[in-house]
C-alpha cells in the first residue's frame, strides 16, 4: 500500500482439533518494532509510546475468544494529541513494504491439541488481516499434519565382564504408527550419582 494504516486487525480461525484453552500469544513484531508477550499469557493489552521516534502511542490488544475458537490482536497508532487513532497516513503503523520487509508484521502463538486428538489428524490455520477499513485480506492457509504420541525408548546397559568398568548400551526409539518418525537420539550420562551430560 501507499500509505501507513492507523490500524492493523489480525484474525485467525482455530481448528476443531485445536484445545482453544491452551492458547498462549508469542511476540509481535510490527515493521521495525518489537512487542515481548510476557510468556504464558492468553490475553495481552498495552501501550507503547513511540511519540518521539514515530509520532504515536501503539496500543496493542491480542487474545482469544475459547467459546469462539477465533485468536485476534488488533494494533492501533494513537495520536498522542487527541487519544484517537492517527489518520495522517505517513505516519502510521506500517510502511509500504520493500526488500528489507519495512512493511512486514508478524504474530505468533502456541497451542495444544486436544486430548482425543490422533496422529495423523490434518489442522489448517489462516488468517485474516484488516488495514483501517479496507477490505479484508486473507493469509494462506497452512496445514499440518499430528503426531500426539511421543515416541517410545527402550535403552539396556550391561556391564562387559565381571569386573571391568566398561559398559555395552543398547538402546531404540520407536514412534508410533503415522507418526513424524524419530529424527536423533541423544544419551546422557551421570558419573558417581553427578548431573547427567550429553554423551553421545
């Protein structure tokens, strides 16, 4: 766009498969601005003053409606002078973007399946992002697939000998079926009762 929008609304839709309880925001970053969500908050509001080097307070609301299933953050450029949202399009919230993503904004959060959830389950997400009071424009929408199992591990260790101070290690992950699989094993090893290390 030509111009700086006063407001940014963002919008997405949680999967049926989702736990909407276990919602929990991530950071935000706005153009060249970025907003720490302290961790394990569902809802958030603030405000960030930015007089001196943009011309505004960002005031910022984000959370989650659980009955709805719908997570939402709204960004608004309040003009300091009159407490309502700025309207002088050169100095509002986002720049027009360029190579550098000056005109990029990002959201993130967390969540939990539900707990009759199965691997293999398929969940989509996209988003929905309303500038000022143009009209909306939707992200792509993403799709991933489950995996609710963690994989299982066996591991055995025999002494080599009757006296000697050499071990044999066996050890296999198995995850379960339709599962991501098992990427790589690490195993720790605590000498004389001491912290366990990575060994291998």
């Amino acid at each position: 766009a030509s111009a700086r929008p006063g407001s940014v609304e963002v919008i997405a839709k949680i999967d049926a498969q989702l736990d909407a309880r276990s919602f929990r925001l991530g950071d935000i970053k706005i153009g060249d601005i970025q907003v720490h969500i302290p961790d394990g908050r569902a809802t958030f509001q603030g405000d960030f003053d930015f007089t001196r080097s943009k011309g505004y307070i960002l005031r910022v609301a984000a959370g989650v409606d659980v009955q709805q299933s719908i997570a939402s953050w709204l960004f608004e450029a309040i003009d300091p002078l009159t407490g309502e949202v700025i309207r002088d399009t050169t100095r509002g919230l986002l720049a027009p973007n360029n190579a550098q993503g000056s005109g990029r904004g990002t959201v993130g959060y967390t969540i939990l399946p539900r707990t009759d959830a199965l691997t293999g389950d398929a969940i989509t997400t996209s988003a929905r992002v309303v500038f000022n009071t143009a009209a909306p424009q939707d992200s792509a929408e993403i799709r991933q697939t489950l995996d609710v199992q963690a994989p299982e591990t066996t591991l055995t260790a025999e002494r080599i000998g009757a006296s000697g101070n050499d071990y044999q290690l066996r050890w296999s992950s198995v995850d379960d079926e339709g599962g991501s699989g098992v990427r790589h094993a690490s195993v720790y090893v605590a000498e004389d009762g001491g912290d366990f290390k990575i060994w291998l």
